[in-house]
C-alpha cells in the first residue's frame, strides 16, 4: 500500500466529508449527501486495516467538524475538537469495517454481476447505517447529530421515514449512495448488471413522491398560541434576573381572552425564575393565565427537588397554578452534566468547571392531559433528535408534540435549522403535528406531513396561533423502526464476522 494511494484516498474522504455540511439544513443541498456518502465510502476501498482506520479518521473528522462548527460558539473550538474527534474514531471504526467487508464480499460471491452489485450495496449500506446508530448511542447515550436522514427534510425521500424510520432513511440514503458509486467505478455501463439496484431506488422515491401522510383531525384540535420571546436565555449568559421571563410575557402581551385558545405554549426555559420557589415569578405567571388568556400555559423553567435540578416544562391551569410537570430524560453530556466528572476534570479543569451544576434525568412521561382525551406530548430540545422520545410519546397516548429549545447558545449559526429538519422528520415519524418553539427561533408549527403551517423569523419575538389537528393512529415507522435498527445492527454484526472469519481462514 503506498503512501501515494493513501494521502489521494485521504483526500478523496476528507473532501466526502465536507460536502455533507453543504447537504445538512442551512445550505440544504441535499442531493450532495449521495456524493459524500460514495466518496467517504469508495475513500477505504481495497485499503488495509490501518490505511482504513487512518483515511477512515479523516473524512470523519471532516464529517463532523464542517456539520456542527456551531458548538464552538458557546465554549471555543475545544469542544467542537474532542466531539469531533471522538465521533471520528467510531466514523473510521465503521470506514474500516466497510472495507474489510466490501474485500470479503468481492472475493466470495460468484454471483452474476446484477445481484452482486445488489449485494455490496445494500451490505455496505448496512454497515454505515450501523455506524451511525452506535454514534447516536454511545458513549454517554451518544450524539444524536449528523444523520443522513437529517438532509432529507426537504428531499422527495423524507415521507419514507413514516413507513420505518429515520434509521431506514439514513439506510435507503446509503444504498441509494452506494449503488451510484458502483454504476461509476464497474467498467463499463451496462444497464442489466446495475437494474435491480436501480429499480429499488426509484420505487423508493416513486413511493416517496406519490405518497402523501395524513394531516386530518382523528380527535378534534387545539388552537394554541406559541410564542418566541427572543430572549438572552443562553447556557452561560448573565441576563437581569427575570428579564426572560418578562421578554415571553411581553412577546405575549397582545393575547387575551377573545383569542378563545385552548393553550399557550412558551419554549425551554421561558422563565428564568423557578416559579415553584419565587413568589413573584408565580405571581407574574399566574396573572397571566388566570386573568389575561384563561387558558392552560406550558412553559420551561428549571426546578429543584431536594438536591436534584431539572430541565423542566411545567403545565400551568387556571386558578390551580402547575398540575403537571415532565423533566428532561436525557440532558445532554458535557452541557447539562457531567459524566464522570472527576476523570473529565482532570483532564479539561477550565472547560468542565464552567459547568458547574448538572441537571437530573427526569424520569416521568412528558404527557399533559388538557381535557379527558386530549393528551399533549412534551419533549425538550435536543430530545427532538432521540429517537426513543418521540416513540415513548407515541406509545403514551401524544396526539400533538411540543418540542420546547433554547436555542440561544447557538446564535445564527446552522444549529436551530438543523434542529428543525428533525422536528421536520419526526411529525412523518409519528403521524404528529408538532410544535416546534424556541427561544429565538427556528420556531414552526409543522403537520403531520412535514409541512411547515406557519414561522417565526428569527431573533424576533413572536406568536404563532394555530388550530392544530389531534390525531391518535400509529405510523408503521412506530412498529417497524426499532426492529429495524436491531436486523440492520445484527446484520452488520454477521457481516463483520463473516469477513474476519474469511480472512483467518485464508491466512491458514
């Protein structure tokens, strides 16, 4: 293996993993997500295992790097470098396994080419959709970013993920990329030896295009306000005390008793005084329902109970104060705790002391009941990302989603677009409207189709109000997308072993 082939190869991955940034929400190139997947993935072709790992690491790294620059605004580029870094090991973990497992597929199927090339596409798809499910998932309950179904909010695909997820999105994504590539680099074009792979991609997007998810009402709506308070509420900024509070009820000044709403939604962290402790935060909130809309407000704040804080969405009723309450399940590592603080201390003490309190994991279900039978769903933030939250939902009786941020930290970077395209994605997911509210935006009501109803701009304050649809049946993705990711994940497993195992005996 010369060096030659592997610095040309290392740019051929560095420059796959770049383009996806362009196919990610905002530049939403989508189409170039197919390019960077068929360089990333052609970049360790006939590699050995360290030139894999090696080539493997860099497109990765640039993988990561490009899609969520975002996160060094808030706590410098130290973050951004070991996030990236991390997820480049598992990214070049899963390159190598795709080489290895390409090697071993080339040299035991004596199929005719056309099943072949059925063959190594969808077992190399396989094995990236696998990667990136244990990126999502480990270390610390992963990273739940840079999917390649993420870049298919806008695309003719994204309706796929009402029949299996966004996992077999991410999948059709990779075989789609895949059986492109090998149309490229087989010799010469013949249409036979490339037909199977062909017909599946354009049945999937045919299916996609004429299929259209159901929006209608199956159990009457709600008209709801959500407001945009626009509001300095970021993790380490130092506002008056208070003042993100006033900026919600100041964005929802112009709201009343004639607007007949059945509910007001305000997003994380709307109020920055914990009206379960201080008086006059209560008092200011319980004017507002009782005397100003009459009508339930959920809103986020953060709570304690005992020695426990909680990132919190409160359900406030009129003339009872809070009902309910949902806690954060996953608050997210290294921003909202710390996992094994004594050991990350040790290494980074500056970086980990700036976060100097860590939130609890709720353990309660994010279900507001309004009125008997009319059941909302809570989650908060970055949990829009978690596939298992929107599921749990679901199973617990959401006929709506609220999906409440902050997304202040993040300023007019691409974070809250990208935030926004899972919003996009999990109402096909779950057959759900959902309201998507930030503190500053990208706020949307989005149908059960994906379809954006209404926006906010961003870094304005704001009110949408919406009658929106409550609907109750269960989307096949429900059924389907958890099974699938554990066949996928087992198929990979197969795949891997089947490769070392012809390998080792080759070498005997």
């Amino acid at each position: 293996m010369t060096v030659k082939l592997v610095l040309v190869r290392l740019a051929i991955a560095v420059s796959g993993g770049v383009l996806s940034s362009l196919a990610m929400p905002r530049e939403n190139i989508w189409p170039l997500i197919f390019v960077s997947v068929a360089a990333l993935v052609y970049s360790t072709k006939d590699l050995n295992i360290w030139s894999a790992l090696i080539v493997g690491f860099g497109g990765g790294f640039a993988f990561y790097v490009t899609q969520i620059e975002w996160m060094s605004l808030y706590l410098g580029p130290v973050p951004l470098l070991a996030l990236s870094f991390l997820e480049a090991v598992i990214f070049a973990i899963g390159l190598m396994v795709s080489a290895q497992v390409w090697q071993f597929l080339e040299k035991t199927l004596n199929f005719k080419p056309a099943v072949k090339n059925l063959a190594v596409s969808a077992a190399l798809a396989t094995v990236f959709t696998a990667r990136e499910w244990v990126a999502i998932s480990m270390p610390y309950g992963g990273f739940p970013w840079s999917r390649l179904a993420q870049t298919q909010s806008d695309s003719p695909l994204a309706d796929l993920v009402f029949f299996g997820g966004l996992g077999f999105l991410s999948w059709v994504v990779a075989f789609i990329s895949v059986s492109l590539l090998l149309l490229v680099i087989t010799g010469k074009f013949r249409i036979t030896n490339h037909s199977p792979n062909l017909a599946i991609a354009v049945s999937l997007v045919v299916i996609s295009l004429i299929f259209t998810p159901a929006v209608t009402s199956e159990n009457g709506s709600l008209k709801l306000a959500a407001v945009q308070g626009n509001a300095n509420a970021g993790l380490f900024a130092n506002p008056v005390r208070g003042s993100i509070l006033q900026n919600h009820l100041d964005a929802a000044a112009n709201l009343s008793t004639e607007d007949k709403l059945d509910l007001v939604v305000w997003p994380e962290n709307a109020s920055d005084l914990n009206p379960l402790s201080n008086s006059a935060a209560r008092q200011r909130i319980t004017d507002f329902v009782d005397k100003q809309v009459q009508t339930p407000l959920v809103f986020g704040t953060i709570t304690a109970r005992g020695e426990n804080l909680y990132n919190s969405s409160l359900l406030w009723r009129p003339n009872l104060g809070p009902t309910d309450w949902y806690d954060k399940k996953r608050p997210v590592p290294f921003a909202e705790f710390v996992p094994d603080r004594d050991f990350w201390y040790s290494l980074a003490p500056d970086l980990v002391g700036l976060i100097s309190r860590g939130y609890s994991f709720g353990e309660r279900d994010g279900i507001f009941e309004l009125t008997p039978g009319q059941q909302v769903g809570s989650l908060i933030c970055f949990e829009i990302a978690i596939d298992e939250i929107g599921r749990s939902l679901v199973a617990d009786g959401a006929q709506l989603i609220l999906s409440q941020t902050n997304n202040a930290d993040f300023g007019f970077s691409d974070e809250t677009y990208q935030q926004f395209a899972f919003a996009r994605l999990r109402a096909i997911e779950t057959g759900r409207s959902i309201v998507n509210i930030s503190t500053v935006g990208v706020s949307g009501i989005i149908d059960a189709s994906g379809k954006v109803t209404q926006q906010l701009p961003a870094f304005e304050p704001g009110v949408m109000i919406a009658e929106v649809p409550l609907r109750e049946s269960k989307t096949p993705a429900f059924f389907i997308a958890a099974p699938f990711d554990l066949a996928n994940n087992l198929g990979a497993l197969l795949l891997l072993g089947f490769s070392v195992f012809s390998k080792l005996r080759r070498r005997r």
